[in-house]
DNA sequence: AAAATAGTGTCTTTGAGACAGTATGAC
DNA sequence: GTCATACTGTCTCAAAGACACTATTTT
C-alpha cells in the first residue's frame, strides 16, 4: 500500500493488532447501518407505496417527515438483512411476504446527520389491504412530497426497477389477493406501466408462460364470469422472452 | 438493549435520549461493513476472476486463503459506498473503471468470525491486463477453490448476474479494450456464455442496436482486415429487445 | 334482446436462428 | 491461385401488436 496514506483498514483487514473486545469490537469508526421496505401495492386503479411520519422527539432527525418504513439492523435479533427486512415489513404491514427482493444499498457520509450511514433497501408487493389504510399514498403523490433522508432517491429506484421488470416478468401477480382473474391482472399492469396493453396478446404470454394454475370460474368485477387463477410457484417471479411493446419505434 | 423485546431501534430510529458522543456514536452494537469487488476480464478465451490472498498475522479470519479484494467502508476517506469501491478497484488493478455495479448486499451474523457484519458487493468489467498477474484465475478454478468467508456465494451470484445480463445486454463490450472487431466481441459473448452463437444474428443485434461506433478498419486477429468500433457511450450497457436462443426449446 | 365484458382468431411485424453464399487479404 | 476469415443475404420461426370476432352472463 503507498506509503503517504497510512495503513488504514484495507481487505477485511485485522483490527490493528492491540485489539480489545470492546463496545464496538474494533477500533475505527463504524457506519450505521439500516434496512428500508419500499412497500408497493395497487388500490383503487392506483399504484401506492406506503410511507410512515418521522417520531418528533428530540435529537431526531428529519422530525416529523414522511419516510419509508425501516431502521437499525439489531444485531441481536436479526440473523440476516433480510430477517431484518422481512420483520420491519411484518411490523409496518402485519402482511406475510408476497414478493421481497433486495434492490441494493446506499451509504455515504452525508444521507444521515447522525454520521455515515449505510441503508440496505428491499422492495416488497404485497396484495391490497382489506383495512384502507391512510398510510398509502398515491406514488405520484410520494414522489411530489419531501421525503426524509435521501428516501425520495430510494423510491425512485424502486419505482424504476419494478417498472422495469412488469415489461417482462409476472412480478405484478404479487400484487393480487389470490385467486384474480386474467382482466384484473392486466388491469394491474397497466396501472404499474401507465399505458395501456393488448388483450389478446396479455392473454397469449400469459398463459404460454404457464406461471398460472387454473382454479375455477369465479368472482365478477363484471357482467361476466371470469377464470380464476393463482400463482403456480409463488417463490419467484417468472421472466417472458420479450418485454411489452417490443418495438416502440 | 430494550427490556424484553420491543422498540428495539426502530426506524432511523433515535439513539436512546441520553446520547452522549462516543466512540461509536450509537448506544447499540453496528454490525462491520466491508465493500467487496468482484472484477471480471476475459483472457485467453477464458472468464477470469481476480482474487487475493488473505493476510496471515495473527488474529486474521481465512488467514491464506483466497479471498475477494475488498475491505471495510473508511468512513474518513469513502464519500459514498460507491467510492470505496472505486478505491478498492484502483488499488488492486491500477485500472480505470469501465463498468461497476452494485450487485447487492449480504449480512448476516455467522459471516465473518469478527462479528456481525455486512458487505456490499460490486461487480466490475475490466479488459485484460497487459501484465499477465498471477492474480487472476479462471472462473472455473475459482469456484472449485475454498474461498473466504462467504465469497464462494459472492462470486457464483456475480457469475449468475453476469451470465444472466450477456444474454440481452452490450456488457461483454466493457471486457474488451478499444478498439475491437464484431468477431472478437463475439467471442468474447461465447467466452461468457460458454456456447456459440450464430455470426449473422449476432451481427445484425450489435449493428443495429446501434450502441457501437465504427473506428476505420484495424487490426487483425484474422487474414483479412476487419472493421474496428468503440462504444459510443461508455456510462451504460445498451439492452436488447430480446434475449438470445430466446426459445431454447 | 341489449349491454358489457370474457375470451378467440387471424394477419402483420419484429427480430432471432440456420445456413449458404460472397468479399478480402495473407501466403 | 488457395485458405482462412470478414461480412451479407435469404428463409424460417417465435412471439408480440392490431383488431375484429364470438361467447357468456346480468339486466
């Protein structure tokens, strides 16, 4: 290593050697570090995110402020990120995991006035509550508020990524209480992509995919009877070999 | 730590009201936050990966092992995550960087001997080094090897993610240097994907994406001249509207 | 029967795969 | 010239888009 700047911690360096097992367990200065739910579900035509209020007691930051739902990893308590992240979705939602998949992680010296700091951020989609809730919020309107810490960053990559897969996964299903229907599926897409699709050809890469299972004519959200259907392999989402309007040309 | 469970530091949650500024800043235990690099390049018409040897002093985790390059997060140098990476990258390669990416993060408990810790993982795209380091290994070996820690699992998710993005993006580009020919970029896609690929359809993809700018004839890998090209904008891979041997069938 | 939506069929287009064929330059 | 490789063309195929059509259920 170059012989101006000094020894700092390189590779999964050793705590210099004099180490004594102290609060910290080592002798540099360690970022805080945090996990965020990006929570999505669709109600009322509309994709929502929810967000909670920032506590207002004293010495907190960005008191008062819409954030999304997480906190300090407990060491004690959590295993792994996602343990941490799957009990910060159970605690804000009371929901089981539909679909949580890591989105990545942000850390840097000044998203958090408390010092550097490190959020692992996960995206979780989970079916529309029966209890409508006032912490949902309109995607459009979260993105217009001010969002504390760097959340409205965080947000924005969480939209782009779940917009993104819809063109070519079945990651929307995730969104549905089970059984739904072909209609109420594409309706669902449309709603996360903001335009509208073809029904013949939904119906097409839908059912080749053969990611649905059939489960008996049911429900109406029309004059009609419709097919219902659930997730075949609720474990991962399917990928389709093309994404939607191939060609916008 | 709370009382029987609860409350425990919930969202960006407050250090305990009497927050006295000490040496790690928090009342609570911070997991280690390491950032790890795996780096890519494609030499010999083999996928190579570059590992490091863990120190052996006394007190090391894995002391001997080979390991990913990485290290802990220096919150006085490192503005941002990002950062570090970049860093770690210089000092193990010298190389600018041509691609970096967040692959995701892995934290848990039983990570590392040292204590609760979490990494943050990258992945880098670089063309062959001039210098033929003993540094670098084939991808094959390095997954039959004993790895550090949990890299082996670091190392078979970069694999994945890279194998995964070459099948629809312009990302093989970032392993070679500039300028190169249509056929050695195409074999830089059979390198990483292990299988042939179809010259003609392979040509018209890259062609018509339009991500590739011609740079006069040069070179020859071959008898005949070939037609030289540069990337015409280095900050992203271009993605295709299909993945290749869409139906494997 | 009318209305409304569920579901199907048919034609076109895009872009990949297969594979044969032509062009160029070293020897 | 021959040889090896760069490059092009033509046919087929899979899956998406457009859009018209039939089917089913409530009123």
């Amino acid at each position: 290593m170059p012989p101006a700047k000094k020894k700092s911690p390189s590779s999964p360096a050793s705590p210099p050697t004099h180490h004594q097992p102290q609060a910290c367990g080592q002798d540099f200065a360690k970022p805080l570090v945090t996990v965020d739910v990006v929570i999505f579900t669709v109600q009322a035509q509309r994709l929502q995110v929810l967000l909670v209020r920032r506590p207002t007691g004293e010495g907190e930051p960005c008191p008062g402020m819409l954030a999304l739902p997480g906190g300090f990893v407990d060491v004690e308590r959590d295993a792994t990120l996602l343990d941490c992240a799957v009990r910060k979705l159970r605690d804000k939602t009371g929901l089981h995991t539909h679909h949580l998949e890591q989105l990545g992680s942000w850390g840097s010296a000044g998203r958090d006035p408390r010092g550097w700091s490190v959020t692992q951020v996960y995206m979780a989609l989970v079916p529309a509550p029966d209890t409508a809730s006032a912490q949902w919020l309109d995607v459009d309107a979260a993105c217009a508020s001010p969002l504390a810490f760097d959340h409205a960053t965080l947000l924005n990559a969480a939209l782009a990524r779940l917009r993104s897969k819809v063109e070519y996964t079945s990651l929307p299903a995730f969104l549905l209480p089970e059984p739904f229907t072909l209609p109420q599926l594409q309706q669902v897409y449309e709603v996360v992509l903001g335009r509208a699709l073809d029904k013949s050809a939904f119906r097409k890469r839908m059912l080749d995919s053969g990611f649905l299972a059939e489960v008996g004519t049911v429900d109406g959200t029309a004059p009609r009877k419709a097919m219902g259907y659930r997730i075949r392999d609720r474990s991962q989402a399917t990928v389709f070999p093309r994404t939607f309007r191939s060609g916008e040309s």
